[in-house]
C-alpha cells in the first residue's frame, strides 16, 4: 500500500520504493529507505507531513505514491 494511503498517526516500515532513478534517489535523500518506519504526520492540500527517523518531511502525493508498505 502506498504512503499515500497511509491513516494519521499509523507508522508503517517502508518495503519498497518505486519510480525512476532519480525519484527513489530523492526519496532516499529525504530518509525514505526499505526498512525504516514512518509515520504520516498530516496531510494538507494533497500534500504529506511524514515522520522519518528524527526529521519531518514535506512530500507531495506524486512522491507518496511511489513508496509502500
């Protein structure tokens, strides 16, 4: 299921990262990486807070889409 998806508040471990090269490269800059929990934050606008690691990060749908649970 992608993060997109995901309920408020419900941390999840990331199983995979779809998408070209260059997008999982971003992604995993920004701490996006199989095995790690996150948590959706808020979502505002068609855009997602996520929770990674110690950080909060701001990802539009597009990118939420590519990455799964």
């Amino acid at each position: 299921m992608p993060i997109a998806f995901a309920e408020i508040g419900q941390p999840f471990v990331i199983s995979r990262i779809a998408g070209s090269d260059a997008v999982r490269h971003h992604l995993t800059e920004l701490g996006f990486v199989p095995g790690t929990t996150v948590t959706v934050v808020s979502g505002v606008g068609g855009n997602l807070i996520v929770r990674v690691k110690d950080a909060r990060v701001a990802i539009d749908r597009g990118l939420a889409m590519k990455v799964f649970s």
